[in-house]
C-alpha cells in the first residue's frame, strides 16, 4: 500500500510546493482534483486537455519529485436535472478521462450523480426510503431512464480513451450511497465502475467498515482516508440524518474528524488488513476536512497515525508454515 493524499488539503500551495510538502512528510501519492467540487487549485483537466505548452509544465513538475498520482478527481454531479449544471460536470469528467489517457493514468474518480425525480425537476432528488409508493417509481426512474444509461455512455467513452477504472465515492445525496447501490450499478453498467470507498459517509449510516470492505471486494478501486466521530448525545436525541451545517459541531449528530479521532487505531488496523484481505494494495489517500483543526495540523497528524497503521512492504512468503 501507498500513503497519500487528496490534493484540495493543500490548495493554498501550488502544485510545485504542495508536492515538496507532501515528500517532506513522507508521503507517496496524490489524488488531484481537477474540476468539479474538488477544485482546479493544482490541476485543472479542461486547461490542461487544450494547451499542450501547460499541460508540459505540469509533467514537468510532476517528474520534478517522486510523488505519483493515485487518480484524478472530479466530484460532481453529471446527472443534475439542471442541464446546464449536468453539463458543466458531465464535461469535467470528459476532460479529466482525456487528461488521465494523456498521463497514462487508467483511473478517475467522482460520484454517481443523483437525477430529480421527473424530466422538469429542479433539483436532485435523493430517495431515502420506499413507501409512499411515489419513492420507489422515483428511484425505477432515476436509476432506469437516467443513471444507468448515463454511466454507460460514459464507461463506453472511458474505455476508448484507456481509462478503466471509475471509481464512485459512496456518499448520501447521490445514487450510490452504499454497498447495494454500488454493487447494483457496477452489475448493470460494467467492472468498469468501482467504489472510491470512503468510511466517513457510510459510518454515520451505521455501516461496519469490515463488512463493507469484505462485499465489495474487487469492486474497491481507490480508498479516501477519513474519519467522522458520531455524537451520541446528539444522536440519542435527533439520530443521524442531520442537516445543520458543519461548523455547528457541538449540535450535529457527527462530525469529519482527523484519521485517528472518529475510529480507534485497532479499527484502522482492521480496515487496512481487510483491505489487504480483499486484493486492494493500492492508495491510502487521505482527505482532510476536520473541522476542529487546521489543514496542516489535521492532516499531519493523520500522516504520523497512518504511518503506523499501513502495511507497506509485500507480504512475502509464509515461512512459518
């Protein structure tokens, strides 16, 4: 495995500085936002497809240290049922596989996206639960008529271009938020599509990371390292589904925090090992949003915790038996 991290941590530094930061810590990899929400502070996909002379200096920079990329990044929501905004994502992960093809990189990531719940919708829709029976023609809707033929026209497009790996975050808000929806969207578009698994969305959902990691299995292409500490007196009183913003912690029913202050060294243990278990030997990539410290002090103490927890090296031969 890899240590690494997501580039949006460090968008006050440029890329030059933010790569020599990362070898300072020790750190191997990098997962670089290149539109969407993650940002365009160190690369920005739609410049770099067009404009031979930048897209050098970046290769240039990129061979300057011995950081390697894990993924591109383009979270966002292609499938918006505003067309103008569907289109604006829909084009970042275009040019971001366009840009991964260029670099000889065979993996992107994003989210799934999450459609209205008509035609003339809005804004999206997120279905939560089944009954009323308006949810669940909802959901045969979005997943039918719109998220399925959307991934495959764009797995199709993909593979043209040397690109097969997609990797989704599981995150609420969108049409993949879990390991059924995961699962049932990889069966219906292609081995092509995968999880970008990142515990900090399914924790809160009440999900046990060894089980989510032992059904996915092969379908885990990428891992975000991020933790989120459930608040039990909140919870006790108003359960997880919780809308207040994320600077009033002291209120919410949980919070992001720092790898190591929401799960105990021994779960992470656990995760890395199952991890393993499972044949993902590839990028732990850290991404820091902790809200109750600064972007510097959260994500090295996440470096110094992980760097205790990881399993680098090959496992080697059992010599012992």
């Amino acid at each position: 495995m890899k240590l690494g991290v997501f580039s949006p941590a460090l968008a006050d530094k440029s890329l030059d500085d933010a790569l020599s930061y990362l070898e300072s810590q020790g750190v191997q990899m990098i997962e670089l936002g290149t539109g969407g929400f993650p940002g365009t502070a160190h690369c920005d996909a739609s410049v770099l497809v067009r404009d031979e002379k930048k897209f050098e200096e970046f290769k240039a920079t990129m061979a300057r240290h011995s950081i390697e990329i894990s993924a591109f990044s383009c979270h966002g929501n292609p499938i918006h049922p505003d067309k103008e905004v569907a289109k604006k994502f829909d084009d970042c992960i275009h040019d971001t596989i366009l840009l991964a093809e260029k670099m000889g990189i065979h993996q992107i990531n994003t989210f799934s996206g999450c459609p209205g719940d008509c035609e003339d919708s809005k804004y999206p829709n997120w279905v939560t639960c089944p009954w009323p029976d308006d949810f669940g023609k909802i959901l045969d809707w979005q997943w039918n008529e719109v998220l399925i033929p959307y991934w495959k026209k764009t797995v199709a497009f993909a593979k043209e271009h040397g690109v097969n790996k997609i990797g989704l975050e599981l995150h609420p808000g969108f049409c993949v938020y879990n390991t059924q929806s995961m699962l049932r969207l990889r069966e219906a578009v292609g081995p092509e599509m995968g999880a970008n698994l990142d515990f900090s969305h399914l924790v809160w959902q009440g999900m046990d990371p060894v089980s989510v990691i032992r059904e996915l299995g092969p379908a885990i292409f990428h891992f975000h390292a991020k933790d989120t500490r459930i608040d039990a007196i909140n919870t006790a009183k108003t359960g997880v589904l919780d809308t207040k913003p994320y600077s009033d912690e002291i209120h919410r029913s949980w919070i992001f925090r720092s790898v190591g202050y929401g799960m105990d060294a021994q779960q992470w243990k656990d995760i890395i090992s199952n991890l393993r278990m499972v044949g993902y030997d590839y990028a732990i990539s850290i991404e820091h949003e902790d809200s109750l410290m600064n972007q510097y002090e959260g994500l090295e103490k996440a470096i110094a915790f992980l760097k205790d927890v990881l399993i680098f090296q090959s496992k080697g031969d059992m010599w012992w038996a």
